[in-house]
C-alpha cells in the first residue's frame, strides 16, 4: 500500500476483561495490564480513551501506567471530585498530513466508579462536558474524533446531537466488528474486542467536511475498467490478425469505436471531479477493513518479547501466591478432604475402559500443557485446564484454592462433564451422577474465544467414553 499518514487509535476498555476480579487475578491481570500498554506504546498509538475496564487495577494504577505510555490516555468526562477537573486529557490535537484531527475521549459510564481511587472521582455524563469541547475543537479542526466507551445507542445519541463530530470510535464491551454506520454525519464503527482483529480505514477527507458515497469517483473507476477489457480485446485481435486484414474487420473497428467514447467520457468525467473538489463540495469517502489477526500472520519480534515477557512474570507472581497461600494454611473451607471434587483417581477404581480412554485424550493433560507453557500459576487460565467447575458447582473462583489444587485435579477431569461424584462414589448408584454432558457444559471452556471451531454434535464423539463392554 501506498504511504499515508496514519492515526492509530483506540476506545478504550483494553486493559482488563473485567471491572471487578479477584485479588489474587487482579495480582496477575495488573502485569498483562502493563504488557499491553508497552505492546501499544512500541506499535506507536496516539491516543487511547479510558474504558471502565481500563480502571479495574484502580486509579492509581492507570495513572502509573499513563505515566509509562507513549500514547495519551483521554478522558473528558473522568473529572476529580473535588476540583471537577479531567483527571486524564480530554482531547489531542493532531496533524496528519495536511490535516488538523481533532481527537476526544469520553469514558462510559457502565459501573465505571466503582474501581480502588474512585471515591476522588467522578464520571460526569458526556452532554455535560461534550458541547463546550466541541466548540473548541470545531473551529480549530478539521476532523474530529471521539473515542468512546459508550453503549451504541448512546454513541447514536451523541452523533445526533452533536454533527460536528465526523467519526465516532467505539468500544462497548459487548460488541463484536460492526461496519461503519452513518448517523447524522458521523460514521459509527467498532472493532471487537480481545484484540482478534485490526481495523483499519482509509479515509479521503473533503472541504465539504461531509460523508457520501462519492458517484462520479466509482464511475470513473468504473469506466477504467471497461477500457481496460477493450484494450486487451484489440491487442489479441492485432497479434491474430494482419494489418490488412484488420482495416476490414468489422468487430475491430466498432472497439476502436467504442475505445474513443469512452475516453472521451473518462476525460469527462476526470473534469466534473476536479471542479467538484475544487470547490469543495466533494464529499468525504472512506474504505473500512478488519484484519483478522490469525496465528499464522508473520510475528513482530519485539511485541513477542513484551508478551512472553509478561506471560513470565504472571507465572512467577502466581506461583509466589500459591507458594504463600501453601505456607498459610487454608481456612476449613478449603481443606482438600472439603472440596466437593473428588478427583479422577476415584473414578478410576471402578471405571477402567472409560479412565484408560480419557487419559489418551487433550483433557487428562490439559494441565501439563500449561506446565510446559510455563503458565499453570496464570488464574486466567487454570479454570479452564482442570477440574473445577461443573455447571453452579465450582471453585474455580477461589484464587488460592485454584493455585493449590491436588494433583488428581489437575486435569480437565470426568466430573468437569459428568459432575461431581462423591455420592455417586459411594452409592454406586447412576441417578448420583450425570452421564451425557450437555452442549453449555463444554461451551463454557470450548468458548469462541478459544476453539473457533468448536461442533459439539461431532467434538463430542470424539471424547465420549466408551462403554464397558461386558458387565460393569
Ligand atoms: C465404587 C465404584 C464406583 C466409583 C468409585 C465410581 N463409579 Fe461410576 N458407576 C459405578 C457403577 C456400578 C455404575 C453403574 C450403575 C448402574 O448401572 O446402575 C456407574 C455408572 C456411572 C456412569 C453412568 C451413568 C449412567 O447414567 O449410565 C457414569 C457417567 C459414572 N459412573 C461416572 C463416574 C465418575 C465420574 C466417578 C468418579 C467421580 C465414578 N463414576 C465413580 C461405580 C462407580
Ligand atoms: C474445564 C474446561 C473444559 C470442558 C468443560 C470441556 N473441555 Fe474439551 N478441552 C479443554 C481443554 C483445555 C482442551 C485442550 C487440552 C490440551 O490439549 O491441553 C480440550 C480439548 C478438547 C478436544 C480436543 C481433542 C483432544 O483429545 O484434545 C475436544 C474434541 C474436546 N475438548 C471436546 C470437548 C467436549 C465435547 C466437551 C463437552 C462434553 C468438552 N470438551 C468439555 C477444556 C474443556
Ligand atoms: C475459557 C477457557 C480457556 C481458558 C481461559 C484458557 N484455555 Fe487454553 N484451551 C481451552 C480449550 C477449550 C482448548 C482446546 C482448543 C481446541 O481444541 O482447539 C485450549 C487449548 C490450549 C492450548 C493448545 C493445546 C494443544 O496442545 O493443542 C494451549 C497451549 C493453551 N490452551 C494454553 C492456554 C493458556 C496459556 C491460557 C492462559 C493464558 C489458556 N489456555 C486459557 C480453553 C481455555
Ligand atoms: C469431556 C467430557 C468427559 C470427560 C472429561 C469424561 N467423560 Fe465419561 N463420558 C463422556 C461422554 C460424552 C460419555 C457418553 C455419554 C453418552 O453418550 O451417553 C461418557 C460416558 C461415560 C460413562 C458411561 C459409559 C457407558 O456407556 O456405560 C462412564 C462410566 C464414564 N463416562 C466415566 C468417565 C470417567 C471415569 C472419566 C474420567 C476418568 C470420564 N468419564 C471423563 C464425557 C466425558
């Protein structure tokens, strides 16, 4: 692609998955925080707005780590409680190209208070901060941009009111890659979260400061092509023919014919074009793409470095927790003999078909996958690669149980699909235990998030047990 000058901008929400976690995870989450912002900081961001999200490691924290970034943090409407002043900048000004952008924050106010530091704050609604920043930056700017955090109703709103905004950036937690929509004058768009996609817009500003679909520009476009289809035509009639013999082929002639409308309609239209952008009236256009950011797309090392990095000091810090939660001894609560999994070695006394199957499959290792990633100390990931979740049953939110489970846990084991089978254990009795695991079981571990791909009809076929045989 051809050089242009680039922005590289974000809504916000970006630090953290949610606005309330658990110590021990915050602990974890709060390094991954700062592996994202050296990410951001070395891809070279102008200008992040903060999210709700962005505050759950707290005030304090996101202050330390606007501090650190290369990128400035926005927010016009996070104001100190006392002074009423923005906490963070309400807007930046950038030149791109011969441009002049214009570039504002507004945090939304989804549970947005309620982070470590939030009694000194106060999330002011945006019609109170957004017309008088507007004004400002209207008459200095050429464009302008919002990022925002706001619900897409809300970023509907704003655009409704307020036409002198041209793009609004969102990123409301829900939401997945939405197209670029047009309200009032101002474009709408959102890239979706966990940072599976890269979006990216081309955008061809006008004097007009309006967005349209520009006719005369895919016209032309259009027109080009069909000259392009009628030279090839001519040049393979003239390697076929001889140079008599064309000066009486009729075909021949009619695409010369044809080749000298069109150009004539092309210089036409080239003309109407200029003088309309001349006179700026010219509206804006823009081309939207999402990159999908898949595995197999080339690594940029130094981001590597910052992630692996990261990764490594989320383990070493869980494992300090676990080694510090070992030491303490555990409240009653939390005694191995307690815990309402029983483990897959109990199962194995009586299920021998079933256990030796389940050993051959991802499950009964899931955990030594982690190992060998080194990140079996990483809280975002231990519930999902061993036994301790079924269906309401769970203790997989227990950071320090979590951290310390027995070995005969440490797998996604059978009561992770058949449930927990204590009783079942000692009854021997199959209306103690659940034997087809339904779809929402597996789903919540094979997430779309996680396994793209995953078909519970066929996934499920390939890790049901098998039956006995003959007799139990
Ligand atoms: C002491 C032996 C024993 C232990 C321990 C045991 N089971 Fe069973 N299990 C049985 C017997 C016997 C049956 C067959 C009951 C029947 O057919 O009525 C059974 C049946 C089942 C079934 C089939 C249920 C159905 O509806 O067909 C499943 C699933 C199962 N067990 C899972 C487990 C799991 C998981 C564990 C470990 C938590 C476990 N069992 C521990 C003896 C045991
Ligand atoms: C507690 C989380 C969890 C649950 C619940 C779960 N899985 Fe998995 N599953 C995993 C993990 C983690 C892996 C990858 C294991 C590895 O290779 O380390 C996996 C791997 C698989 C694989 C790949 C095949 C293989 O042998 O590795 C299949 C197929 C699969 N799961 C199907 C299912 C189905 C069907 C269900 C529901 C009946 C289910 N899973 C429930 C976590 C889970
Ligand atoms: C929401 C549940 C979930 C969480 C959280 C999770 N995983 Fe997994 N993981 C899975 C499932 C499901 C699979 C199997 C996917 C498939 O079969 O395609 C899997 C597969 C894997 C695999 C590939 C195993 C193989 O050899 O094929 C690795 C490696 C892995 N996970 C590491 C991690 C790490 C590291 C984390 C934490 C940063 C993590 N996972 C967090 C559910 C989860
Ligand atoms: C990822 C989910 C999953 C895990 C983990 C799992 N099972 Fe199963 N199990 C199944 C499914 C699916 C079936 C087949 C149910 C059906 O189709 O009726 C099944 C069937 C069974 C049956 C009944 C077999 C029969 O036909 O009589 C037993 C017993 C059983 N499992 C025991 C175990 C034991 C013991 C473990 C652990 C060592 C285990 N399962 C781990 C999913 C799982």
């Amino acid at each position: 692609m051809h050089q242009v000058p680039t922005l590289a901008l974000d809504g916000g929400n970006l630090l953290f998955k949610e606005e309330r976690l658990s110590p021990g995870l915050l602990q974890q989450a709060k390094i991954t925080a700062e592996g994202i912002v050296d990410s951001y900081s070395f891809m070279g961001y102008d200008a992040i707005a903060v999210g709700g999200r962005d505050l759950t490691g707290g005030l304090s924290f996101l202050q330390a780590q606007a501090e650190r970034s290369e990128f400035t943090w926005l927010s016009a409407n996070l104001v100190r409680k006392k002074t009423m002043q923005p906490i963070f900048l309400p807007s930046l000004v950038r030149r791109a190209g011969s441009l002049t952008v214009g570039i504002i924050g507004l945090t939304g106010e989804g549970g947005a208070l309620h982070f470590p530091g939030g009694d000194d704050a106060l999330l002011l609604n945006w019609r109170r901060v957004l017309p008088d920043l507007v004004a400002d930056l209207a008459n200095r700017c050429d464009l302008l941009v919002l990022l925002s955090n706001y619900t897409p109703d809300e970023n509907r709103e704003i655009a409704r009111v307020t036409p002198e905004i041209h793009l609004i950036i969102q990123s409301s937690p829900q939401s997945k890659n939405q197209d670029p929509e047009l309200a009032n004058n101002t474009l709408i768009l959102q890239t979706g979260k966990q940072g599976k996609y890269l979006g990216w817009m081309l955008i061809n500003w006008q004097k007009s400061k309006k967005w349209g679909r520009e006719d005369t520009t895919r016209e032309l476009a259009f027109k080009k092509q069909e000259l392009d289809g009628i030279n090839g035509r001519i040049r393979r009639i003239e390697r076929r023919e001889s140079r008599e013999d064309l000066l009486n082929l009729r075909s021949y002639q009619n695409l010369l014919a044809s080749r000298e409308n069109l150009l004539s309609e092309i210089i036409f239209l080239e003309n109407e074009r200029h003088v309309l952008i001349e006179s700026g009236q010219a509206p804006a256009t823009f081309e939207n793409h999402f990159i999908a950011l898949k595995e197999n797309l080339p690594e940029q090392p130094e981001v590597r470095k910052i992630v692996d990095s990261a990764k490594s000091r989320v383990n070493v810090a869980g494992s300090s927790q676990a080694g510090s939660s070992a030491t303490a001894s555990p409240p009653p609560e939390l005694q191995p003999e307690t815990l309402v999994f029983t483990g897959w070695l109990t199962c194995a006394l009586c299920h021998g078909p079933q256990t030796a199957f389940w050993k051959e499959t991802g499950h009964s290792s899931a955990y030594q996958t982690l190992v060998s990633e080194e990140q079996q100390f990483n809280l975002d990931c231990l519930p999902c690669h061993v036994t301790a979740q079924y269906k309401e049953t769970l203790i997989s939110s227990n950071d320090v149980l979590l951290l310390s489970l027995p070995p005969h846990l440490q797998q996604v084991g059978c009561e992770v699909c058949h449930g927990t089978g204590k009783k079942h254990a000692a009854s021997q009795n199959r209306s103690d235990i659940s034997r087809k695991p339904d779809e929402a079981v597996c789903r919540r571990c094979h997430t779309p998030e996680r396994d793209e791909n995953f078909n519970y009809e066929n996934d499920i076929l390939r890790i049901a047990c098998p039956a006995s045989g003959s007799g139990q």
